[in-house]
C-alpha cells in the first residue's frame, strides 16, 4: 500500500510518537477529545492546559509548524460558523467595540473554536505519525470489523488511482481546446465525476473477480501480527489520561 495518496499525510521522520503502535494512539485520541469534549467551555485554564500537552505532542513529533497550520485549514467553515454565533444567538447582550453580541453566542462561539480547534490538531498528530497501513493495522488491532477494515483498505488503495483519473480527464479535456469559463468548468468537473464513478464502478468488479479467481474468501488478511507492549500504553496514554483528570477537575470545580 505504500505510495497511494494517504501516505500524503504521513511526516516522515524518526520520532517516539511515531514508533508507538497505531492502536494506542488511536485509543489515545479518543480518550483525549472525549475528555476536551466534556469540558465545560468556561474553564479556560484547561483548554490552555490542553493545549500546552499538545503543543508538547507536536514537538515531541517533530512535525514542522507550517505543515500543522496548513492542516488546520481544514476547519475553517467551523470557524466561520463559529464567528457568526455572537451575533445570531439570543439572550443577554454585550457591548465590544460598539457592537452588540450576545453573551451566549461568545461563549458558544468559543466553545466551537477551542475544541474543534483541539481535536483538529490531535488528529493532525495521530494522521502526521502513522502510515494509513499501520492505521488500517491497529484498528484490526482493536477488533474493528473485518469488513469495514477491507473497505478501508481498498479505498486507500485506489484513492491514488481514482484522483490519477480525474487528473488525466481534466488534462484530455484542456488539451482539446475547452474553455468553459468557471461555470463550464464546474459543469464539465460534475459531468466528469459521473463518469468516473461508472469507470470505478466497473473497475471494482473487474478487481473483485480477479481476486475471487486467487481465493479470495471474503476475508482479508491480517494486516499485523504483533500487538503493544504495556509499557507503550502507558506512554501512549499518559497524555490521554492526564486530559482526563483535567476534565473531571474542570467540572468538579464548575459544580
């Protein structure tokens, strides 16, 4: 699977986070952004804790501050949804800077960009430090489905192949001469897309009859044999479980 188009998240460099087993980073991010998840949003000093852990997470990785902004890109119609909050919720209002904003809507609003903003970064770090195979291995690692493990499987596989068709539909298409203008191009894009999915279509058969002619049974094999140590969980866990204890305080305190 090496080379397909997930591999495009992967920071390729030497690190502690990075040779930890993809089934504990993967129970660590949960346990993580259940635990940002269930704190309450007036409890600013542990999204600042929260976010001091994860700073700490990206340097221990090694992974570069630009590519980790870029990434974050990735949240923007949360931010601007965000954004809006303070002027469209009700309740009592606030006066900042001349305007008017309701004080619900700000601590929504804040609410929507720390968390989010958190879990973003977390799944930067854990998509950042592991190879798509080793992900697909440690959720076999825990006992996901094995059906859903093959669709994975496959879809990363032939993500690579599929946007190298759209790829070269759109340099056939230039090549000819088209000049659609934005509103022709989005018209040709939607009519390529439906063609590309028949083709992907057809090709999923053809890949599915070739692999039931090489025994193919309806179950993949196992993509890992070894599992974690436990002195791995608990390094994989510490941060997790430190989260943890840092929500439960928040909402004892809040109480």
């Amino acid at each position: 699977m090496s080379g397909s188009a997930g591999d495009g998240l992967l920071v390729a460099v030497d690190s502690r986070i990075h040779r930890l087993p993809a089934q504990v980073k993967i129970v660590a991010l949960f346990v993580f952004v259940l635990a940002v998840v269930s704190t309450p949003a007036a409890a600013f000093w542990a999204f600042a804790l929260y976010a001091g852990m994860l700073l700490g997470c990206v340097i221990l990785a090694r992974l570069p501050a630009l590519v980790v902004l870029k990434r974050l890109a990735v949240e923007t119609p949360f931010v601007f949804f965000a954004l809006l909050l303070p002027f469209v919720a009700t309740g009592p209002r606030v006066e900042v800077l001349g305007v008017s904003l309701s004080q619900s809507g700000v601590l929504g609003s804040w609410n929507v960009l720390a968390k989010g903003t958190l879990g973003v970064v977390a799944a930067i770090v854990l998509s950042a430090s592991t190879s798509p195979r080793a992900l697909l291995a440690g959720l076999e690692r825990l006992k996901l489905p094995s059906t859903l493990i093959a669709i994975l499987s496959f879809m990363v596989r032939y993500l690579s192949v599929v946007s190298d068709d759209l790829h070269r539909m759109r340099i056939a298409r230039e090549s000819r001469g088209y000049q659609g203008g934005r509103a022709g191009h989005l018209k040709a894009v939607a009519g390529g897309v439906g063609a590309l999915f028949v083709r992907s279509f057809e090709r999923g058969e053809r890949v599915h009859l070739a692999m039931q002619s090489r025994g193919y049974t309806g179950r993949m094999p196992l993509l890992s044999h070894s599992g974690a140590a436990q002195a791995q969980w608990l390094e994989g866990l510490a941060i997790s479980l430190a989260a943890v204890v840092i929500a439960v305080t928040a909402r004892v305190v809040g109480l």
